[in-house]
C-alpha cells in the first residue's frame, strides 16, 4: 500500500536558519561523520564481567554511515559538492574506517583521537568545531549507529550550530542555497525545504552504497587524512553517561509443532495466554 506523503516548507527550519551567524563564506564542501563499529555480520558477545561486549572481532563502517559517504559522493560526482571530507571521532583504529570511506570516492579525511565509546553529545561537539572550520554547505551523518542505537548526534549537532535539520532522510536534493529532504515518518512520507547550511542524517532507502573498487582502494592509501586532539579543536570533555552493566537478551524458547489450527488456538489461548 502506498505511503501517504506530506509536504512542508517547515518554517521553523528556516527560521532556525536565520538565527545562525553569516559571518564566514559557505564553502562548496560536504562534511560526513562517519563511527567504527562492530561488523553487522558478526554476532556480538557480552563480556563476562557484564562491563561490555567483545570488541576482538570484525569491525567496520557503520552501515548508515556507509549510507553518508555514497550521497556525499554522489552529490560530488553531480556537481552539488566541490570536495568529500569525512571525519571520524575514536582512536588510532578508526583510520582504517576513514580509509574505507576514502575508497569509496571521498576526497580527505580527518581523524579526531578520542575513546572509541565516546557519546553522541560529545560527538556532536567535536563534529561542531570540525564544521566551524572546515565550512561545509552540508553535513551527512547516518541517522544513527547499529551499536548503540542512539540516534542523537545529528540532532545534537544541529542543535550546537542553529543550522536546520533533516533527519531520517530517504531522499536528498541539493540547490544552490537549499536541500529539500524526504523523511521517513511514522506516518508515512514528508517533505522539508532546508536552508544551507544544514544537517542530513541518512535512512536505509537514501541509496545503495557502492564497493570499493581495488584502484581505488590503492588510491585511498596515498590520500591525506588530518590528525586533531581534542585541545587543537579547544575541547576538553566529560563523560555524562555511565554504563552499569551490559546484558545478554534472554534465549527463545524453542518452537513447538502443533498437528491441528485447533491445538494451535489452543495453545494460544491457554499457554501464551495471547488470545
């Protein structure tokens, strides 16, 4: 069945972008931040002690992200975009992700040295003062990461810099002065006009990301990536979140064969107790 669609020029979106400062030149420049994750292939064990899961396995680019770097790459190869930076916040490890996403067609890279569990809001921060100075026309993030399924730091990163927002995004078109975004709703399908610049997270039906391409993977080894602290960007952050203990979903049951739908309402009604 169709999804019904709304449209909106959303004032309050334009009105968020009135607030912010013009005092710098809008580069033709995409910014996509982009997280190291656990493999979404690989089945995620919890540690003994509950203080976390087991991070000795596959890691990869988060699969939303990948999402980022294709449109970003995309609006480049349409002539949106002038340059590709990714960014990537975590530690030294997190230069083997920027390089993926470099194969995929970005053009620089920037590695932010920080815990690799560092919260969104601290993300977001960090992901602020990189927009402050890199000055990009439009910011791409996944809409959220498969591993701690926060879904926060686009929002919170609008939020530092008065720049609107579309979030969940399954379409994005870029103009010259603004990006008309299609969200997925619960309710369906809607439609913001977004003043530039602003921030993009990116749903699962955006596109398709491509592979990298073995010349290209060999290019990415030559392309520069730039190294921060958190005091070369004037950041000196804190935790506000602590984890108590990490648990393990409880095992389903097995399932059970029944010969009959009458021993099938049956065990419905009086077992599950659901009908």
């Amino acid at each position: 069945r169709p999804r019904p669609t709304f449209h909106s020029t959303s004032q309050e979106w334009h009105a968020a972008a009135g607030r912010r400062s013009y005092g710098k030149t809008m580069s033709r420049r995409a910014l996509v931040g982009i997280k190291r994750v656990i493999d979404y292939m690989v089945k995620v064990k919890v540690k003994p002690d509950g203080s976390g899961v087991e991070k000795n396995v596959k890691m990869s680019m988060n699969p939303f992200c990948e999402i980022a770097v294709e449109e970003a790459v995309r609006l480049r190869e349409a002539g949106k975009v002038d340059e590709v930076v990714v960014a990537s916040v975590g530690a030294d490890t997190s230069k083997q992700t920027l390089r993926s996403a470099l194969a995929m067609g970005a053009d620089t890279g920037v590695h932010v040295v920080a815990q690799d569990d560092t919260e969104p809001l601290n993300v977001a921060k960090i992901l602020s003062k990189l927009a402050e100075k890199y000055e990009p026309r439009i910011v791409l993030l996944g809409k959220q990461a498969i591993d701690d399924d926060s879904n926060q730091t686009g929002q919170m990163l609008a939020g530092l810099l008065d720049w609107p927002q579309g979030t969940f995004a399954s379409e994005v078109m870029v103009t010259d002065d603004s990006v008309a975004v299609t969200r997925e709703v619960d309710g369906g399908l809607e439609s913001v006009s977004l003043d530039l610049p602003a921030v993009v997270t990116c749903d699962l039906r955006l596109n398709k990301p491509r592979f990298a391409t073995l010349p290209n993977i060999m290019k990415a080894k030559k392309k520069a990536i730039t190294t921060f602290e958190l005091a070369d960007l004037g950041l000196d952050l804190k935790a506000h979140v602590k984890v108590l203990k990490v648990k393990a979903p409880p095992k389903r049951k097995a399932g059970v064969m029944v010969g009959s739908v009458t021993e099938l309402v049956d065990k419905l009604k009086n077992e599950a107790k659901v009908i």
